[in-house]
C-alpha cells in the first residue's frame, strides 16, 4: 500500500454483502437441477458470463434461466436471481470517503443489469448517487463488456486511468480475480469470508 496511488474495490462480498447460497436455494426451490453446480461463485456457464458482460439482455437471460426450472414465472426467476443482494454496511461506505482524501477510488465488478437495477431499487436513487460519487469511475462488466478474471479489464483499467500496475491496490473475494491482477503487478489482497475491508485500514475507521 505504501506506494500505491489508487484503489480498486470488487462490489459483491466486497462492498455489498452478498449470499450466493440464497440464489442457489430458491433456484432448487424452483426446480433448478444441480442448482450449486448451475451457478456458484466458483463455476458458471456460458448464460452468466453473457449476461454479466452485456452479450445479451435481461429479458433473454430471464427466459433461458426460466428454461431450468418447472415452470417457474419470470418473476419468480428474477427473484431468485437477486436474492443474493444483501445489504450496505454504512461502516464500509464511510471508510472509502475517507481513503478518498489519499488514494484515488475505483469500482471493478463482475455484474448484470439486473443486479444493478435491483441494487438500485434497494438503496433508492438519492443513495445510488451518492455511492457512485465514491468512485473515480465504476467499472460494471456489462457495460465495458470485460469481466474478471481476464486481464484485459485490469489493462483497460491501467490504461484508461493512466495508472502503473505496481501504483495499484486492488481488493476481491475470488481467488482467480487475485490471480490475474497479480499477472500484470498489480498489488492485491483476497479479501476472505471472515474478513471485512474496514479490518484492512484500523487507522481510518473511527
């Protein structure tokens, strides 16, 4: 951290809590077979990095996802899908005002329309602005159309904000997100399940 000039934060399990357990429940509840192995924060097919890099839209998603279950309704589908959000510790939220007086703030995150709809929804516009003023820019994957862990999203990243990996400190809770940011230099730490990201900076929470 000594020499680093910005932050990277991943959202999910990052900054929002989040329970993938949740949507592999209601996914079996609706009928979903192998619903762990369907969709986990480890494994995913195809259908997931679609959607999570904007190749197809919700609607699409929705409906090849409602093709895996016993008839559930679409609704039913999109409720499944985001119950994994959980809340928005304000502890967190206040830790990164503060790092703003010395490191320059970004988001990277692996995520869909849907979640951020859903996202947004939860925590009403007035919050949503004022979240998304934390970060220098935020990078969704469904709009840069690049996800982790490919290296090209951290290279865009670099490139884009005129930044050397080795200037970079960047925060995730997958293993294989650590991994290829390490590729390019970039610092990291894998933020465990115990852990939490005011744990890494004692001297700016209050």
């Amino acid at each position: 951290m000594k020499n680093s000039k910005a932050i990277i934060f991943d959202l999910g399990a990052v900054i929002l809590n989040i329970n993938y357990q949740n949507t592999i429940d209601e996914f079996s509840k609706l009928g979903v077979k192998n619903a762990s192995t369907f969709y986990s924060k480890k494994v995913q097919t195809d259908l997931f990095n679609q959607i999570e890099t904007g190749e197809i839209t919700a609607e699409k998603f929705l409906s090849e996802l409602q093709k895996e279950t016993n008839n559930a309704t679409i609704s039913q589908v999109k409720y499944a899908w985001n119950s994994m959000l959980l809340d928005l510790p304000n502890e967190r939220i206040q830790l990164i005002k503060s790092l703003k007086n010395k490191y320059r703030i970004y988001l990277l995150s692996n995520t869909n329309i849907i979640h951020i709809d859903a996202f947004k929804k939860q925590i009403g516009d007035r919050k949503w602005e004022e979240f998304s003023a934390l970060f220098g820019k935020m990078y969704l994957s469904h709009e840069v159309g690049m996800r982790k862990p490919n290296t090209e999203v951290f290279e865009h990243i670099l490139k884009e904000q005129n930044l050397k990996a080795e200037e970079v400190f960047f925060i995730d809770d997958s293993p294989q997100h650590i991994e290829a940011a390490k590729k390019l230099g970039i610092h990291c730490h894998h933020l465990l399940d115990n852990e939490d990201i005011t744990t890494l900076f004692p001297d700016k929470v209050r």
